[in-house]
C-alpha cells in the first residue's frame, strides 16, 4: 500500500465522519465530561484513568522496517523490527475501526519550536480527553499556520482497538507502530497518552541528527542574563521539578533539540509525575494544574473532587499535563541560546554515587552513553520498585539511531560552546533503596544552583576513590556531610562493597561500546 492510497484513504474516512479539528480546551472538556471520560477536579483540571495501562508498553513498540529505516536503525531489543506487510494490514483494520466511530478528534500542529527544524503533524483520537492532551502537550498552530497546515506525521491513535498478536505479528494487544517511510505511528490497545508524545520523540530523534541536530531527552530553561542550562535524565529523575526554577525561566520540561542557532523545544506543555506533589515543594507545578490541564491516574474524591497526590492506589506514575504558558515566565516561542552548563541526573538506588560531582568532558561521554539511573516505580509496566539500570544517552527508550550518533553530537557541541557538565544524583543517601533516604529537593536545588551561578567553578574538590569523580568540599546550603555518599553510610564498609558493585556495573555495561575512544573507556569506574 503506498503512502499516496494511505493518505486517500483515511482522508476519505475523514471527510465522511464528524471530525472535530484542533477544539478550544473548554469545549474539549465539556466533551470529556459529556461523554463520561473523566471528572473535573477542584482546580478545574479534567482527571483521567487509563485502565490496564498506567505506563508507556516498551515491549509493544516497533518500527517498520522499509527502505528509510533498514539501513539507519540500531536494530534490537529496543527498536524492533516490523514488517511493511503486517503494519499495512493493521492499518487496514485500524481505519476500519475509525469507520464504525460517529465522530473523531483531529489535533494539527507541531513538533519543535525553531521553525526551521520543527515539524507538522496531525493526531487522530478517538476520545476528546487525549484529543486535550496533544492540544496541551504539543506546539498550538497560529489561524494563519492551521490554514496551511499539511502534516508530515500522522499518528492515529484508538485505545479501544486491540491487536491479534497471532494475527497481527504484535507482543500484545497492545501496539505502537513506527513507519517512517509512510510517516504514520499507530497506537492501540492502550489508553495511556504518554506513548502520543514519545512517539513523536521518537521520529525526532530519527530526523534531526540527519540534519545535524542533537535531540535531547532533557529540560532547560534560562536565567535572567541569557544563560541556558540543561538537565537530561530519565522518567522520574526531577528534569521537570528542576527546570522549574522560579529564578530562572523555563525553556521546556522534557524534550529538546540543539542546533547552530541554540536549544529548542519539541513541544508546548509539560507532563509532570505528580505522585506526592506539594504546593511547598513545587509550586510552579502545584499552580499549573489548572483549567485545561489533564490529570492521569490520580485518585479524586468524587464529593471534594479534591485531587489525592500522596496516593498510589492507581499508579506511581500519575501525571499532570498542562501548557508551557502555565508556568510563570516560561519561553515563548521556547528557544534559548547554547547551552553553559548541562546536568545529568540520576537516581541511584543504590545510594552510593555523589549528590553532584564536576565531569571532564571524557567522563560526560561516559555518563553520557551509560546513562545509568534507577526505573521508578510506575514508568513502564511490571516496574513497582526502583531498579537499577543503563538507558543509554538517558532515553534508550526513544533513540532509533545507535547511540553513538547522538553521543558525537553531544561531544561536538560541548566542545564548541565550553558547557560545563555535571553528574547529579537526585536518588539515596546514607544507604540504598529501603534503607536510605532520597535526596531533600532543597539540598539538589541549592547544588544545581551553585553549578548554574558559576560557583562550582571556584571550589575545592576531592575525587572518589572508585569512580574518579571530583566532589565538592562544600556548597552553601548543604551539609558537608552529605556531599560525600561515604560519610552518610552508617557502615563504612557496606558502603564500599555496594559502591564496587556499582562500579562493576558500569564496566559490564560499557563493554557494548567497542568503538569510542581510549580516552572515553578511561574515564570508567575503578572496580
């Protein structure tokens, strides 16, 4: 089936169906709650459950294999494979499901911020309540933009709609289905709306190194005299808490691109985990759930309709989606300027990496391609503690190409613009998961603060023993006891086994990347 007879035929479904295109947030929540998909909240905002699904499905996704994606994809666990005559068929069966609708949702608009790179798509939803959450989560058309607007991505997502798997060629009834020779990414099966945005993501991450641009799973945001920091890290890690700094002013929460001009936001909204949310912690997410913004997956008292933050009766990954203008200050049109200082956060479940550390930019490649972090609780399916893992680049999830690509980007424009880089650990202290305590937000904030504001340049450091970091003596704000993960141990000893096994980790993982330079291999953990 060529894109041409795709692009007719679900055109044609289009024009015979009552399609409501790009809907004002009020009368989108009208018709969620008309039709019984979710309930308004104290604060206005439309609360959502999403069933079965409360995390994205990383087994259940797949690209086409076609003449654009054989020879350009890294092929494996995490890009699967997909054959053009399975996805052509289900296809098939998925406008066939549009047909038996009386009516559908079509969002247009974009994906990236600097127009030069940005790119038009259309979102088809069955349910008015996701149709708000790409309005919220995506770049709004201008009337003048929307009247031109002629989409180079297609994603149809219907959630009612299950799979075959013996049928299909699917893992599930759940599918999220890649092709970038036809630009269309089905969705079904599952009625979580983070797959719409990392989707799009993903065929990011696919175009814009082709054009010399890094594409980043980070937040930024900027401070009053231009300068941009970024923070990379995966679900859970604090990029959105972090970035929304009221002294700075926030460029995007999640995902970004950097090119010859600056950094660049793919999207127009955030989409915060909210589980334990405090107005006193973080009040710029606090205040933006409001009128317009979605709530997934947190309990709501049907009589208060107030929303309950602290539980996880649904999921741990409840999450509120809501636009960048939410967020007092935020960038608009949300483009910055090079990047001065980059954060890599992690949470470590084991408890023994720094709460900061100073990287050369060896041991940033290094980090970098580890990208080692804790899964939390909630993020994907079947995860219900913290466990350790490597998602390279900090967003293995989403990254078509091999992950060399991005990391020589990465290397390139640090080196061109003299970023700073640090390692941030937003996860233990004072021992594991279980036995430790996660990071006061007040001691993070105040590091990333000194790193922002220069003062990390000028201070006096000591380097750990087993993974050759350079750790601040002190940082105003934080107990100097805290800076060193040793001292908080209790058990010296246990303290040092758990970090070699740390450290033996890291080495194991890293033996993949056979290619990368000497000088990147050294900077690796002593075991």
């Amino acid at each position: 089936m060529t894109t041409n007879m795709m692009t007719a035929e679900l055109q044609e479904i289009l024009n015979n169906t009552t399609v409501h295109r790009n809907l004002s947030v009020p009368t989108l929540v009208e018709t969620a709650v008309k039709y019984g998909e979710g309930i308004t909240t104290s604060t206005g905002a439309l609360s959502v459950t999403t069933g079965k699904y409360t995390g994205r499905s990383p087994k259940d996704k797949f690209i086409v294999e076609d003449s654009l994606s054989k020879d350009k994809v890294h092929w494996g666990p995490v890009n699967q494979p997909f054959s053009q005559e399975k996805f052509d068929a289900l296809y098939s069966k998925v406008l066939n499901h549009l047909k038996t609708k009386d009516e559908l949702f079509v969002f247009d608009g974009f994906a990236g911020a600097d127009q030069t790179y940005r790119l038009p798509i259309r979102i088809i939803n069955e349910y008015s309540w996701q149709n708000l959450f790409v309005h919220q989560l995506f770049i709004r058309p201008t009337a003048e933009e929307l009247a031109e607007h002629s989409a180079q991505f297609t994603v149809i997502a219907v959630p009612s709609f299950s799979a075959d798997p013996e049928v299909d060629g699917t893992n599930s009834e759940t599918f999220i289905l890649v092709s970038f020779e036809k630009r269309v990414i089905l969705i079904g099966g599952t009625h979580y709306a983070g797959e719409m945005k990392k989707s799009i993501f993903s065929v990011m991450n696919f175009l814009l190194p082709l054009q010399g641009v890094m594409p980043m799973h980070c937040s930024a945001n900027v401070g009053k005299s231009g300068d941009v920091a970024l923070f990379f890290g995966l679900s859970g890690t604090g990029k959105t808490t972090l970035s929304a700094d009221p002294n700075r002013n926030l460029i995007g929460d999640d995902e970004h691109g950097w090119s010859d001009n600056g950094v660049f936001n793919f999207e127009g909204g955030c989409y915060a985990k909210c589980i334990r949310l405090t107005e006193a912690n973080e009040p710029e997410i606090w205040n933006a759930i409001t009128f317009g913004s979605v709530l997934e997956n947190v309990v709501v008292d049907h009589e208060t309709r107030l929303p309950d933050y602290d539980s996880d009766q649904l999921t741990e990954n409840t999450r509120a989606a809501y636009p960048l203008t939410s967020i007092p200050g935020a960038v608009l049109p949300s483009v910055g300027g090079h990047p001065n200082v980059i954060v890599f956060l992690t949470a470590d479940a084991f408890g023994v990496l720094p709460p900061i550390a100073k990287l050369t930019k060896e041991q940033a490649m290094y980090y970098f391609l580890s990208g080692y972090t804790s899964k939390l609780a909630g993020t994907e399916r079947g995860v219900t503690e913290p466990e350790a893992t490597f998602s390279t680049c900090f967003g293995a999830p989403f990254l078509p190409l091999a992950p060399t690509v991005y990391a020589e980007l990465l290397g390139e424009k640090i080196t061109k613009h003299d970023a700073k880089v640090y390692l941030v650990n937003t996860g233990w202290t004072g021992g594991g998961y279980g036995t430790g305590s996660r990071m006061k937000l007040s001691y993070t904030r105040a590091m990333v603060t000194a790193a922002i504001e220069g003062q990390l340049d000028v201070a006096t450091y000591e380097t750990d023993p087993i993974f050759g970091l350079d750790i601040p003596t002190s940082v105003e704000g934080v107990p100097t006891e805290v800076l060193n993960p040793r001292n908080t141990w209790e058990n010296k000893e246990a303290y040092d086994t758990q970090a070699k096994d740390l450290a033996s980790r890291f080495i194991k993982n890293f033996n993949k990347f056979e290619s990368v330079s000497e000088a990147i291999k050294s900077a690796a953990p002593k075991a």
